[in-house]
C-alpha cells in the first residue's frame, strides 16, 4: 500500500524518454568527470530528505496544501520529477533512491515510505530506457547486469518488507547518511 500509481505513472512517463539523453551526455564525459559529478551529486542531494521540513520552510512552501482537487498542478511538478530523474539515471546510473525520493520529498506531500514505494515503481520503465540507451552505446556488460539485477530484485523485496515496520525518521536520516556515505567515497575513489 505504500505507492502511489498515479505519480509513479507522471514521473515513468517523462523519465523514460530522458533517459536515453542522460546516457548520451555520459558517453560525451570522461570517467573521471562523471565519477566527480556523481559524488557531488550524491552529497548534494543527502540532506534533502532528513531536512525536507526545514527546506520546505526556508522557500516558504511548508504550507502548501493537497492538490488533489487541481490535476495540473499535482501532475506536473511529477513530470518535472520524472525528466530529472531519468536524465540523471541515464547519466549516473542511479535510480529512484538517490533522485526520486528527495524530488518527491520536496515536490509532493507524499509520506517517505510512499516516496520510496512510488519511486521504486517509477524507475521500472525509465531503468528499462536506460538500460537500452546504454546498451545501444555500448556501456552494458552482461554477464555482469545479470546476477546484479537478481541481488537488486532479492535485495530490494528485502528491503521493503524490513522498511514497513521502522519509522520515518530514522529512514530518512539513514538515507542521508548513505548518501554522504557513497558521495564522500565516489569523490576519493580514484578513477
């Protein structure tokens, strides 16, 4: 019960047809400039979903309403969602976790365990045009995206069962903190 289909359906719908143009701007960048950008990227973005209520505040949105009752403002801030992060899934390879979530954190009034759920279901389609655009440039090992993919589906079946019974706000300071984590090691990883 924790996604919501409809915003799934938004962000999919633009997010697989960046996809392709992010995994274009990833040929056109070295190694080393996609790896800097992407540990950049990551601490960027890690304190978005721990401090949403503060940010929110800060840009004076805190007290925003449901836009249930008006379509086109609920659907498009989630189309905008979807275009980010299909082009940033097409450039760095990552998904919902590090580009989804704080984008709907900051852009709907969705609960965390549902901006986890709905981005996980938004990223089917747009890492499908990913994958595809990758591949037609050459990017995709095989014999590797297979067992990865299997750990990914195990992994994250796991996950959302262990994720429906812990509380937000740990969730979302642990999401921070990973986030740091992996920016701060992509940063020093030597290329």
């Amino acid at each position: 019960g924790a996604v919501d289909v409809k915003a799934a359906a938004a962000v999919a719908a633009t997010g697989a047809l960046t996809a392709a143009a992010g995994a274009r701007a990833a040929a056109a960048l070295s190694a080393a400039t996609l790896s800097r950008a992407l540990g950049t990227f990551m601490l960027a973005v890690a304190p978005i979903v721990p401090c949403r209520n503060q940010i929110l505040d800060a840009i004076g949105a805190a007290d925003r309403t449901k836009t249930g009752d008006d379509p086109v403002r609920e659907v498009v801030p989630l189309l905008g969602v979807g275009a980010a992060a299909g082009f940033l899934a097409g450039l760095f390879g990552v998904g919902g976790g590090a580009v989804v979530v704080p984008l709907l954190a900051l852009a709907t009034d969705l609960d965390h365990k549902t901006a986890l759920g709905t981005s996980l279901c938004a990223m089917v389609p747009t890492g499908v045009a990913g994958v595809l655009a990758h591949r037609r440039l050459g990017h995709v090992k095989l014999a590797a995206a297979a067992p990865l993919g299997l750990g990914t589906c195990v992994g994250a079946f796991a996950g959302g069962r262990l994720a429906s019974g812990l509380d937000e706000e740990p969730m979302r300071l642990g999401f921070g903190a990973l986030m740091v984590a992996l920016g701060a090691k992509t940063l020093l990883k030597k290329p």
